[in-house]
C-alpha cells in the first residue's frame, strides 16, 4: 500500500511540475512576426508584442517606425492546447503550442509564431 501510495504521489508531482514548468508558461511577452498584405516586413520598421499578465489581461501592442501605432488591451484564458482572447465582448479561440521560447498560435487556419522576449 505504502508502495501504491508514493507511485500515485510520484505522479502527480512529476504532472505538476510539468504543468507548473516555465518554458510551458504562457504569461510573459511574446515578440510577434509580422506582415503587411501577407508580405513579411522588416522588424526595424514594423513590430508587435503580446503580453500575458498573471491576472488574466493582456496587452497587444504594435509598432511602426519605432511609434506605437496600436494598443489592444483584452483578457485571456489558456488550457494546455487551447487560447481564448477576450475581445470587444467577442471570444477568438485558438490553438496554441509553446516550444521552449516559441510559440505557435492557430486561429481559423492561419498560423501566427511568436517568440518569448527574455526579462532583463
């Protein structure tokens, strides 16, 4: 029994820590590709960045030129699989996989890939 009982603790600690694992973590900033009329522009003058709060929100800011062009603030909700942005009283509901600092996000066949802005 004691045996039984330290498998089934082993277990769920190795599950928790791999869903408690950082590189599987969401929250954080996201440096985002982007394009114009399906034309990868050079990042000096386009970018966009996705942040993911504890709480949450999110933020979505884009650059041109160096200038904030837009700011989209929205709240989220995230499953291992699954991404749901909360937008102007709309649900987007994607699909997403991080790999290490890469994540891939999919929504309605369209493949957006993002990569993880380290802190410091």
């Amino acid at each position: 029994m004691k045996r039984f009982l330290a498998v089934v603790l082993l277990s769920f600690m190795c599950f928790t820590l791999f869903a408690c694992s950082d590189k599987n973590d969401i929250k954080g900033t996201w440096e985002c590709e982007v394009s114009v009329l399906g034309e990868d522009v050079p990042e000096s003058e386009h970018l966009a960045y996705i942040t993911f709060k504890e709480d949450g929100k999110c933020t979505y800011v884009y650059y041109v030129d160096k200038e904030e062009f837009s700011k989209i603030d929205m709240e989220y909700t995230a499953t291992s699989s699954q991404l749901t942005l909360k937008y102007e009283g709309r649900d987007l509901v994607c699909e997403y996989k991080i790999d290490e600092d890469i994540m891939t996000v999919t929504y309605n066949g369209s493949t957006q890939t993002m990569k993880r802005v380290k802190e410091g």
